[in-house]
C-alpha cells in the first residue's frame, strides 16, 4: 500500500508496530465503552462531567479512527490521485488549494453556530443522558458521515450545491424541494435564534447595553481595516475583542447607574424591534462596514470562548447535578412539551445531525480541499469537533442544579409570574428551589431576575458562570462570566441573523429574478431593499409571534426549527445514499440508508405530533381550538395554523423527494436505468505524477 | 581511570547531543504548530485571501486595494451562509 492507495490512512499508526496498535485501540474501546456505562447506568449519586468527556473522545476516535476509514475506503472509494477542483481550477480566489488543516479550522469556525450550544440545554430537560448519548452516537453515525459525503461528492462535482446536486440527482422536484427547505430553515432558524436573544437580554441593562456596543465597534473595525490598516484583519479582531470586553466592564457601570439602567431596561416587544431594523440595516447595508467586520469578532470569540470552555471542563472537572433522567421524558416538561421520543433528537439538531452543515459542506470548503483522502479530516473531523461543543453545552447546563435550570428555562405561563409561586411549582416536581435562591443568584450575575429566562443562552450562560466562577475569580466576577456567556452567545447569534437575512435576500433574488428580471439583480438598490424588507418580514414575523406567546415562543419555534434543520438533512442523505447506489456501491448503502431512516422516522413522528397532538402544548392545531374556545385573540389562533401548515407542506416535500429518490434506486438496482454518476472528468493530480516520476 | 573519565566525558557529550537534537526538534514542532495555528487563522480572516488578491492584482496593499479586494469577494462573502 502506498500513499496513493485508496486505503492509505495517513495517520501516527503506521509508525507503530501491529500489536501496540491493537493494544492501544482495545484500550480506548473498553474506556469509551466504561464511560458510557458509567453515565448511563449511575442513578442517584452526582457524577463528574469528565466521564461525559471521555465517553465522548474515546468514541470519536473509534468513529474516526474505523467508520470514517471505512466509509473512505469501501463507500467512497476515496483516490488520492483524483486532482480535486482546488487543483484543477485553481484561481487564487473561490478555488485555492489549502493544507488540510487550515480547511480544517475554516470549515469547523462556519459550521459551529448557536445551535449546538442551545439545543442540549434545552434538552436537559430529560436530564443529561438521552441527550448525551444522541449527541454522540448521532454525530458518529448520522452528522459526521452526511458532512463527509456531501463534502466528497461536491469535490467530484466542481464544488456543486446541495440544491444543483438534489437537481441533478433525484430530479427537478429534488432541487426545488431542498430549496424550499433551505429558504423555510433560514426563515425559521432566525426567528427562533433571534427570540433567543431577546430572551436573553429582556430587562438586562448589561447584557443589552454589551451587546448594543458591539455594533459600534464592528463599525470601526469595518473603518480601521478598510482606512487605517487595510486587510490587518486579525489584528482589527484583538482591537475589537479588547473593546468587548471593555464594553462587558461598562455594562456593568450601566446597569448600576440609576438613568442608564433605565435606558438600556428593555421590554421583549422593544428588543425584537430592534433586532428587525438591525437585521433589515445588516441586510442593505455595504458588507465592510458591519456584515464581514461583525463576522471577523464573533468568530474571534467564538473559538476563543470554545478552547476556554473546553479548557475550563476538562481542569476543573465540574460535577453534574441534574439526574441522568427526569420525569419530563413522559412528555410534560416545562421547557418544551413532547416526549423523548422524538423531541429530544429534534431538539439537538445541529450538535448530532445538521442538514444546515450539507450547505457549508458543497459551499465553500470543496473548493479548498487539496487532496480527496482530506474530505475525511474536514468533513468527519469537523463535526466531531461540533458535537463535542454540543457535549460541552450539555455540560453548563447539567452543572446547575436542577431547580435553579427549570426556573430559568420554564416561561411564566407554565409555573407563574410571581418568584414564590414559581419556586413552589418547581419545587413541587421534586427539584428544590427557592425564591430567595434565586434571587442571590441573579444578584450574583448582575441581573434583576433569573427566573422565566427561557431560550437557553441565560441558563447557557450562568453555568458556565458557575463552572468558572469555581476558579477564575471566584464569585466575585461572576456577574463578569455571566455577561461574557451572554455576550459570546447574542454575538453569535447576530452574525447567523445578519448573514442569515443577506444569503436569504440573495437566494430571493434569484428565484424572482425568474419573474422579473431586475428583481434578480443583486447590486439594483430596489430589489435589494425589496427583498431585505421580505426577508426581514418572514423571520420577524416567527420573532414577533414567539415574544407574544404566552408559553415564551421557544416551545412553539425551535422544534419548528428541529423539524426545518432535520428534514434538510433528510434531502442531504437521500441526495448521498443516490449516489452511492449509482456508484454501484449498493451494498454499502446503510451507511447513509440508516441515518435517513433514523431522520425520516424522527422528523415525521415530530411533525405529526406538533400538527395534530391533542395536547395544546404540543400540537399547533389543538392549541388553535383551545385558544378559539377561550376567544382569544384571533391573531394568535393564526400564527397555530400557520405554524402547523409550515410543518405540513415541508414534511409532504420531503416525503415526496423520499418517495422520489427510492424510485430511482429502485430504477438503478433493477437495470432499468443506467447508473450514471455525474461526476467531473478523472484528472491525475499533480502530486502523483510527480511522486510517480 | 583516565580512560573511564574519557568514556564518561564522551558518554556525556553523546548525552547533550542527543538532548540537543531533542529540544531542536521540540522547537521545530512548536514553531510548525504555531505556524499552521497562524495560517489556519489567517485563513478564516481572510488575511490570506487578501494576500493572494495582492499577488494577483500585483499591487501594494493600500486601501484602494483593499476596497478593491472587498468589493471583488463581497458577492461571495455575503452569500457564505453561517450555521445554525
């Protein structure tokens, strides 16, 4: 076997001798193995985190280490003499050839969102462990594998999208279904990530007055990089990073200052406002001056704040306080209503399975990709890393102590205005809380309240408070930890909401650019404003209908999300296992065949209980009667049907390009149609020809 | 006794050497990281992008430049979509 064999692994294993590898290998199996009997099987003792952590790597590096050299080699059929499209079409600008690493790094810092961070604490709520163990086996068997195949099978396609590739594949009806899917996604992720910022920061001087001075400062980063220092990017990013945090410090001035608290107190009503002019002025306004600045200081943070946490868990080895089970796994939780089944995967989304990630994957990475054996690292490593932030979540949020995270994650309709009665109905489910707990803790993060703070960044936030506040500080700068957790997560979240709202515009753009013409013209000043305001309008609109619900909206929007994200992933598997099967690679198919059937049964049962549940908590349709038979405001009754018919039409989408691609399966298996593979023309690559001679 | 004090002078010298070559090749290894750590950065950035407009244009980086370079990726950068 040489370097340009399909089954050339490079790797530190070839500089061991067989016996140590096997040695070494049986080890990590049998303590990956131990953690997960350790976190599955402990009942009533607290345990550490770092068993949640080691479960976790020992599993990675088995996945990593077997499936995804597996999938390299007898799925894929990876050759490392393929010239890939960075190669071939090399322009020094969309296609650059990047060591493995670098692409790596680039294609990991576009995939880590808000989601994998607020999605497990959500899911707690069942306690840590079906959330854990959907996080790990989801990415090692579904997530990994889809971001991996996409990503090979857009570098053997000349970097096609998803959408050019569900065209191509399945057929017409494939392209406009994952275009649906993608625009409904978008539209539906940023109302929900948008309400978790106005959650996060409704009547918090501090976190508001933080966050609003970010938009100044990309402002200047936007003047420095483009007057004063032109391109030092990195450098304007450690400007703008020390300018946050300075911006943390003045917050906490500001909420301490009589008139500035005042100004910067705001209502969830006067937040979403806000975030819609934001949002609509991120959206028309030039791209130097706050989109790309903006991007370049959450992403600064972002991996910044990662390493740290990562850091902080593994030395101070926190211990979990919430059960590995709780009773809200019958369906009855305060969080959000459903059952474990099917609620807890749908509520995960992006740190086990992101059908987001199969548009990053056929974006802008294949067409760094250097060599096709690097597919693996990038496309199976980086989701690794992803999940990993999703165990690293599960772990803030499992830290607390779980009546203080029902009381900051359960909305006012659920367990009451008043602190006391909150504490009593919490209490009562069999997790003690007082009022008075409460309250030190909220003093103790520089806020007024901590309780009905749903939407999981404030509960996000305060464990990672607590896990640091262990050491770094001590008490004293919680508050300071705090507002860093919130800052991180708001930045986060407004880049995905500014981005998020400029690609929506443009794949607007071009869609009625088949109407009208100039509509499609994506530098014509009214087209851009059009479609901004149409953008801007649909996610405003969810924002609108989650800060007036009176269940706190995230019980209503991010399974609606869930549901978006995983049907997306469905396309992108279904898209893979066809080409697989026209690959002639039938019988490795359950590669990608079990994850779509995982994700078809999952979505689907979601869907039908979140359109027609008799339980008004649950499903949209009984939660219209009942609102009717109470008369309440019709407009409320209108956003249930609305919800349910978003649900509907995409599950009947996918359904049919499920139904769709079976057929062509069923075509190809059976002879009765040739197994193309549209596949860019063989190219011997550079590298081999020179190793060849 | 000379000839003992010989070998354990060599044996010493052999010692350093090999403690030498070990620091070189830790410090090697140190520096490959950073460097990749730093290109890895700069790519994200887009510092290298920049870069590589500069080689292709055949410019000094200025602020013309750099507005040039915006505008020639804005289209591609406003359509990079961020996950969820």
């Amino acid at each position: 076997m040489n370097r340009f064999s399909p089954q050339y692994s490079p790797g530190p294993d070839f500089l061991m001798p067989k016996v140590l590898r096997v040695l070494l290998w049986t080890s990590i199996s049998l303590l990956g193995a131990f953690a997960l009997a350790t976190i599955a099987l402990h009942r009533g003792e607290q345990i550490n985190a770092m068993w949640l952590v080691v479960a976790a790597v020992a599993t990675y590096a088995v996945g990593y280490r077997f499936y995804s050299s597996f999938i390299a080699a007898k799925v894929l059929a990876i050759d490392p003499r393929r010239a890939t499209p960075a190669e071939r079409l090399d322009n020094g600008r969309d296609f650059v050839p990047t060591n493995k690493w670098v692409v790596f790094g680039h294609h990991f810092a576009a995939i880590a969102g808000p989601g994998p961070l607020v999605g497990p604490v959500l899911a707690a709520q069942f306690g840590y462990l079906p959330g854990t163990l959907w996080i790990i086996a989801g990415a090692v068997l579904g997530g990994c594998v889809q971001d991996f195949v996409i990503l090979l099978f857009s570098v053997r396609r000349d970097g096609k999208s998803m959408t050019e590739m569900a065209k191509t594949e399945i057929g017409k009806l494939g392209g406009f279904v994952s275009y649906v899917a993608v625009i409904s996604i978008i539209i539906i992720l940023l109302g929900a990530v948008a309400l978790v910022v106005v959650n996060a920061l409704k009547s918090s001087p501090w976190g508001t007055f933080t966050i609003a001075m970010t938009m100044p400062i990309a402002v200047l980063m936007g003047i420095y990089l483009r007057r004063i220092r032109p391109g030092k990017v990195l450098e304007a990013s450690v400007l703008g990073f020390v300018l946050v945090l300075a911006a943390i410090f003045g917050g906490q001035w500001v909420s301490q200052s009589a008139s500035w608290a005042t100004v910067f107190t705001l209502s969830g009503a006067t937040l979403a406002v806000l975030l819609i002019i934001y949002g609509f002025a991120a959206s028309v306004l030039p791209v130097w001056l706050l989109l790309a600045p903006r991007d370049y200081l959450s992403t600064f943070v972002k991996l910044g704040t990662i390493a740290l946490l990562a850091i902080g868990i593994v030395v101070l080895r926190p211990s979990l306080h919430m059960p590995p089970l709780t009773r809200f796994i019958d369906g009855t939780g305060p969080v959000f209503a459903g059952t474990v089944f099917p609620f807890a995967f749908i509520t995960i989304a992006c740190g086990a399975v992101s059908g987001f990630h199969s548009l990053i994957s056929s974006g802008t990475t294949p067409k760094l990709i250097r060599r096709e054996p690097e597919t693996r690292m990038v496309g199976y490593g980086s989701m690794l890393a992803e999940s990993m932030v999703a165990v690293m979540a599960m772990i803030a949020a499992s830290v607390l102590q779980p009546g203080v995270y029902f009381a900051v994650n359960s909305p006012a309709g659920i367990v009451g205005q008043a602190p006391e009665a909150a504490a009593a109905t919490i209490s009562a489910w069999g997790f003690p809380v007082t009022a008075a707990e409460m309250a030190s803790l909220a003093h103790a993060v520089g806020e007024q309240t901590l309780f009905n703070r749903t939407g999981g960044a404030p509960a996000f936030a305060v464990g990672m408070a607590h896990i640091f506040s262990n050491s770094l500080g001590g008490q004293a700068v919680m508050a300071l930890w705090y507002h860093f957790a919130i800052m991180f997560e708001a930045l986060f979240i407004l880049t995905v909401l500014d981005a998020g709202t400029r690609v929506g515009r443009f794949m607007l753009q071009d869609a009625l650019g088949n109407v009208w013409k100039p509509l499609g013209r994506t530098s014509w000043y009214p087209s851009i404003l059009f479609t901004s305001g149409l953008m801007v309008a649909a996610w405003g609109y969810f924002l609108w209908q989650g800060v007036k619900d009176p269940l706190g909206g995230i019980n209503s929007l991010w399974p609606l999300f869930g549901i978006c994200n995983q049907l997306l992933a469905t396309v992108a598997l279904c898209v893979a296992t066809t080409i697989i099967v026209k690959m002639g690679r039938a019988r490795y198919v359950l590669v990608t065949l079990i994850p779509l059937c995982w994700l078809v049964a999952v979505t689907f049962t979601a869907s039908y209980h979140k359109v027609v549940n008799s339980n008004p908590r649950i499903g949209f349709l009984a939660h219209a009667r009942q609102l009717a038979s109470a008369a309440a405001d019709a407009r409320l009754i209108f956003n249930d049907r609305l919800d349910a018919a978003v649900a509907g039409v995409l599950v009947v989408l996918v359904a049919v390009v499920v139904i769709e691609s079976a057929l062509e399966w069923a075509r190809v298996l059976s002879g009765r149609k040739a197994a193309e593979v549209r596949e860019a023309p063989f190219v011997m690559t550079r590298l081999a020809l020179e190793e060849q001679g | 006794m000379s000839q003992v004090a010989c070998g354990a002078g060599a044996r010493a010298t052999l010692e350093a050497k090999a403690d030498r070559a070990k620091a070189s090749a830790i410090l090697t290894a140190i520096t490959r990281l950073f460097t990749l750590l730093v290109a890895a950065l700069r790519e994200i950035f887009d510092e290298s992008a920049y870069a590589r407009f500069l080689d292709r244009q055949r410019v000094a980086s200025s602020p013309a430049a750099y507005g040039e370079f915006l505008r020639e990726s804005e289209i591609a950068k406003a359509r990079r979509p961020r996950c969820c």
